[in-house]
C-alpha cells in the first residue's frame, strides 16, 4: 500500500470536527484501519478481534487464528500523547 492510498484510505474514514458528533461506527473504522496499519495484520485477524482481545496495560493485541492455527500477540501503537 502506497502512502496515497493508506492516506485515501484514512480520510474516507467520516471522522467530524465536532467531538459529540462522532458516531462509533467511524471510531471502530478508524481502529481497524490503525491496527492494520500499525501490527500488519490479516484482515481475517482483525475481523475476529474483540474487546478481550486488547491488553490495555501490556499494549498487546491478541488475535485468534492467526496463520498456522497460532494465537499470535502484537505489540499495539502507544496513545499520542
């Protein structure tokens, strides 16, 4: 993926100025992508993630299935900040 397209890719995310306004739709668009983008993921890996599966304390992920039957860990991106 070129930068052009990750960037296209990002902003077709409807994200409002307005932080009310943000519907959770976008926010769970907005995380998907991230995780794609930051832990190279599967799409298959990133359709079954659930809340469980995100170590808050550790900023690990864990996804189910991951090639060859393993549950493969990833480190997460750190909050900006």
């Amino acid at each position: 993926m070129t930068a052009n397209d990750e960037s296209q890719l990002v902003g077709a995310i409807h994200i409002p100025v307005e932080a009310f306004a943000i519907e959770p739709l976008d926010l769970r668009d907005r995380a998907i992508v991230s995780i794609l983008k930051t832990t190279a993921a599967r799409n298959s890996g990133a359709r079954l993630l659930r809340l469980g599966d995100l170590d808050f304390e550790r900023a690990l992920i864990r996804f189910r299935q991951g090639k060859g039957g393993k549950t493969p860990t990833s480190p997460s991106s750190p909050r900006p900040g």
